[in-house]
C-alpha cells in the first residue's frame, strides 16, 4: 500500500535554504506530486506540483523564484529546494502524490513537516 513520508524541514533562518523530500514507500508507482503547507490556523495551499513525466510544473505566486519542485522517478522521491526563505514560508508542509493502487491512481497525502522561519 502507497505511503509518503516527509523529512526535512525544521528551523531556518530567514534568507536561508532547506530541502524536503517525500518519499513513495514500497513497491509502488508515483505520477504526479504536489507540495501543500498550511501555516497555523490558515488553510493549506498547493505550493507547487509536478507531473508525472515531470512537466508541466506550477508554482504558486508567492513562491516563484524561490523554490524548486523536483523528482527522482527511480528513487519514487520528490523534492522541493525552498530558498530566500521568509517568515511568512513557516507552515507544516505537506507531500501529495498519486500511487497506482488496485487498478486506479490514488491520491495519498504525507503527515506532514513542519518548517520554521526565523525573522
């Protein structure tokens, strides 16, 4: 059965750099992937996606230039660099993706990892 699991993340400084993953465990296959956060006590945003064949890729305005969306198809890994990070970025962060499960794509969601940016 499809899980993803997150790591990365943890406490930054603003103007600084972290990297998150979201790995696809077990013998599965992962189309396409997103990234959600959710700061506290807001509702949770796509951030960006990524399809499957790895274009096309969306980012959400406030995050363009900023950070990058990625994939490791051999690894059922994606990525998203986050840099230029500001206080505003801090939200639990969130990995969507669609697993071939039975017959159909189903859309799994990671539990999450929190990031926290430090002004």
């Amino acid at each position: 059965q499809g899980q993803l699991v997150e790591s990365g993340g943890g406490l930054v400084q603003a103007g600084g750099s972290t990297k998150l993953s979201c790995t696809a465990s077990g013998n599965v296959v992962m189309n396409s992937m997103a990234w959600y956060r959710q700061p506290a006590g807001k509702q949770r945003d796509l951030v960006a996606s990524i399809t499957g064949g790895g274009r096309p890729i969306t980012y959400s305005d406030s995050v363009k230039g900023r950070f990058t969306i990625s994939r490791d198809t051999t690894k059922n890994t994606g990525y998203l660099q986050m840099n230029n990070l500001k206080p505003e970025d801090t939200a639990v962060y969130y990995c969507k993706g669609e697993i071939w499960t039975k017959g159909a794509w189903v859309e799994y969601w990671g539990k999450g990892t929190l990031v926290t940016v430090s002004p």
